[in-house]
C-alpha cells in the first residue's frame, strides 16, 4: 500500500506489532476498531488533563493505591473518551489490576498489557509516525476536495454545482441560507427550519454543534464585508467531520462568496444596462425602425411584444441613500421572484421603472409595496397608463408624477392616473413650467416662513379639517387657525372662499412637479425652533 494510500491506524494494528508483543486483558474484541490520534504515558493522578480524545493512555500503574483508585483510572479514561489504556506489567503491579479490567469491560475501555521491555517511548513513535502518514493522506485529500470543489465555479451553475458536490465530499448534507435565514440551495436530509434555528442563536461565526443525530459546521459567507448567505454542512460520518469538515466548509465559503461577488458584479452591470435603456425610452418619440430596435433589446429583458407595461415611480418617504439602496434590490428580487420584466433606474430620490403585468396594475403594485415595506409606513408608488401607440414610456412616467403629487396622506399607498381628480389632470396639460413659475410666486412670501408653509400643507393634507391639522403638528386648534389667518394676510387668498381653496391647493401640488427643490421645500420637517 502507498504512503497516502494509509488507512487511519486502528488499534487492533497497533496490538498487531509483534516487536511490542502488546496483549488485550479485556473481553470486547469489537473495540479493536477504534481509531488512534496520538499516545501520551502519564502516571499522575487524573491523568485527563493530558488526555483528548481518541489517544492511548500509556501508564505503569504507580500513582494506583486502592481497588477504588482502579475503577475510578477507568471511569476518568472512558469520560475524557480515550481510545485504549496501555499498562506496563511486573513493575508496580504483576498483571493488570483486576478490578480496573472488571471496570473497563463494564464501561467497553480496551486495555492492552505492555511487556516491562518495552519502552513507552517506542510505542508513542509509532503512532506519531502512522499519523503523520494520516496527516499527509488528509492534506493530500484537502487539496484534491479543494481542486475538486473549485472546479464547480467554471460550470453554468455554480452554486448547485458547489453544494451537491460538498454533500458528496463530506457524506453529508448542505444547506446554504441567506441573510434573512431563507434556504436558497439544499442537498440531503438537514431539516433548513432547524438549521435557521440553530444558526440564528449563535454568533455570526464558524461554529460546530450537535443537532437531531448530525455533526453540524456552519459559517457566514461575507461579500465585501457584508453577510449575504450561511453555509451549513451535516454529517453522520464522525470521521468525516473531524477531519474534513471544519477546513473544507471554510473553502466552500470562500468559493460561495467569490460566486456572490461575480454574481453581484453581473447584477450590477445588467442593473445598468437597464437603467440607461430606460433613461433612452423616456427621451420622447421614436420612429419605427427605432421603436422595432427598442423592442428588440426589451426583449432580452422578458418583456413581451404586447405586454401591458406601466412607467411608475417608487418614491421612499425617508430621504436616506441606504433606504433607496435597499429598495432598489428588493425590488429587483421582488420583480424576478413574480416574474415581473422590469426597468429602473434613479432620480432625484425615488426609483422610476418601467414594469409590465399581467393583470390589474393597481392590485399587483400593491402586492410589490407590500413586500417591498410590509410594515407599511415608509414607502409610496405611483404608476401611469398602459404605455401603447398613443402613450409613450415618457408619458406613463408622467403620469406617475402627477399621481404622487396629487396623492393626499390618507390616500392609499398606491395611486395611479385614474385616480387624479380635474384639477390633478389639469396638471398634466402642456406649459406646466408657466404654471409652476405661477405657483411659486404665489407661494414665494411663505419661503422664509416654514412653519406657516408646514401648516398650509398639513391643512390641505388633512382635507382642510383644523382638528386633524392640530393633532399632527402638536398645536392648540386655535393656534392653527391663527397661522391660517397669517397665511390669508401674507398671500391676499381666503381659505374661505372656493377660489381661494382650489388656488392654493393648484399651487401647492404644482410645486411638488417643479422639481426635487420645490418638493423638499414644501414638504420638509419643521425646524426644531419653528414657533408654534
């Protein structure tokens, strides 16, 4: 047999060494089998300290005074889960003590009798020799499992490829887990509700347990210093796991988060892609030949020739990066995931997309908002009409526009065009920038006054009720009225009077389409010394 070819050293091959002429005293012969690491001769009491599990203890007996002295050598070995005790006979003792041997074949601890010639120096430097042979036949493996392993990143699949083939490495089952504790790939009987259970109590870091009968690895795959995914591996085969799984695991990990890194590279760059063909459809009209060459690339994207697609705009109500961030790829996932073909890109703090449904556009929107914010509070889409001969990409987009700025704050969190009243739909009308430079002047005297323009905007938000104004802005009633009256004196309008009402509500939503500036000036939070 080659070197590396070694099987790990047994202990009946050890007691096979003639030059020893070792000799079993207990009765189980099926404990033969047992696998050595190592030999240490320690005559001290408790001699477990020195001791780990799967080496030979290697003693004269010198430090054994009584029959309770032997059982409790025995118990002591079996607990620190040694492979075999070896006891040198007519030095202290004349053969092994019987009451150790009666305890070891009531606990199953194999005890061989080592003849007085035979130093325990030799018999230690056998087992390290024949476990350096194992230690050259694990490295010899590692690399090969490691070659073998990373190989899967050269197929079209390479993160199935990488998980079924560590399952076959380590007789095993994998699971591999995502941020959020969702299974994204599974090979064999690991339960991943379990494995979510186990994973998640632990810190985020490699760690080996025990769980329902499997000896368990798992470590977090990070990606640019970001936890995308878990890599969990089980075993029955102890051999196995003690060897192999712990390094193994390791480079799994490292191979799936080189696949996370080339996958989110080519997300990044198709996101691109995307964003600047939809930044090319909302650039107005195009002729035939070109409106045949844009439906060619959209194509390669999933959509269909006469899919129903709706320009919408996704605006988050917190002005965060990260917020935006995060909705951009929870959309993607959504989209993908509801098979929705989808165009985004950003501007000015919101997302604008192109999607295309297949139903009601209202209904599925609002099944993509709530996924996208399910606790409902941070998020608003407005979408436009079905873009078709006469309605381009530009003007469903448009429309999405006008809905979110007519949209009041009771109103639900998906609007569309078909749910602008007259005056929402004036707005869409042409020379819109004449009528916001009309607006603005209108407003210009509440400029340096932002906590009458807070109160002006909640007022209207509310549906022109003082109560409800009051309550959002922490104010008496009164004092809403007399900032109402402020307003009337500074801007020459009475809110009294139907023209009054509807001009200032037109300016104030023609403000919000004149760009993000106007938006934020209207609806930014009061300043902490705002008067009240």
């Amino acid at each position: 047999m080659k070197e590396g070819d070694k099987q790990p050293l047994r202990l009946k091959e050890l007691l096979e060494q003639e030059e020893f002429g070792l000799r079993l005293v207990t009765r189980d012969e099926g404990l033969l089998d047992r696998e050595i690491v190592g030999a240490h001769a320690v005559d001290a009491p408790h001699p477990s300290r020195w001791l780990d599990e799967g080496w030979v203890h290697l003693s004269s007996g010198m430090s054994l005074r009584s029959e309770a002295d032997e059982r409790a050598l025995a118990r002591e070995l079996v607990d620190c889960q040694v492979a075999a005790l070896g006891f040198t006979v007519n030095l202290y003792f004349e053969q092994v003590p019987s009451a150790l041997v009666d305890e070891a074949n009531e606990l199953g601890l194999p005890i061989f009798a080592v003849p007085l010639d035979v130093e325990f120096k030799k018999i230690i430097a056998f087992i390290a020799e024949s476990r350096l042979s194992r230690e050259m036949f694990t490295l010899r493996r590692a690399f090969s499992i490691q070659r073998y392993l990373t190989e899967a990143l050269q197929t079209t699949e390479p993160e199935g490829v990488l998980v079924e083939r560590l399952a076959g490495v380590l007789q095993g089952s994998v699971v591999v887990l995502d941020a959020t504790g969702q299974a994204i790939a599974s090979r064999g009987g690991l339960s991943a509700r379990r494995v979510r259970e186990e994973v998640w109590k632990r810190p985020a870091e490699l760690q080996r347990f025990a769980m329902d009968g499997w000896a368990v690895v798992s470590t977090p795959v990070d990606v640019d210093g970001e936890l995308v995914s878990w890599m969990v591996v089980g075993t029955h085969n102890k051999r196995v796991f003690d060897r192999l799984a712990k390094n193994v695991v390791e480079v799994a990990a490292n191979l799936l988060a080189v696949i996370g890194m080339s996958h989110r590279a080519s997300v990044a760059e198709e996101r691109a892609m995307k964003g600047a063909l939809l930044q090319e459809l909302l650039g107005g009209a195009f002729t035939e030949p070109e409106l045949a060459r844009m439906q060619r690339r959209l194509a390669t994207y999933g959509f269909a020739e006469a899919g129903m697609r709706h320009g919408a705009i996704v605006r988050p109500l917190r002005d965060e990066e990260d917020v935006l961030s995060r909705l951009e790829r929870e959309l993607e996932r959504i989209a993908v995931a509801r098979r929705a073909p989808t165009l985004m890109l950003r501007q000015d703090g919101q997302l604008v997309i192109l999607i295309e449904v297949s139903g009601d556009v209202k209904g599925e929107l609002l099944q993509i908002r709530r996924e996208l914010d399910p606790e409902g509070i941070g998020t608003v889409i407005g979408h436009g009409r079905v873009v078709d001969g006469s309605t381009s990409v530009a003007d469903s987009v448009k429309d999405a526009h006008l809905a979110l700025a007519a949209r009041t704050v009771d109103a639900d969190p998906v609007v569309g065009v078909d749910d602008l009243d007259l005056v929402g739909l004036s707005l869409g009308l042409e020379g819109i920038d004449s009528l916001v430079s009309r607006a603005d002047m209108l407003l210009a005297p509440l400029d340096e006054s932002d906590h009458l323009m807070e109160t002006l905007t909640s007022y209207f938000e509310t549906g022109l009720d003082v109560s409800k104004t009051a309550k959002r802005l922490q104010l008496h009633p009164n004092s809403v009225r007399y900032r109402l009256g402020q307003v009337e004196d500074m801007l020459g309008v009475r809110l009294s009077r139907p023209s009054g009402i509807s001009n200032l509500y037109l300016a104030l939503q023609l403000r919000q389409l004149g760009g993000p500036e106007l938006r934020d000036r209207v609806t930014r939070s009061r300043p902490a010394n705002a008067p009240r």
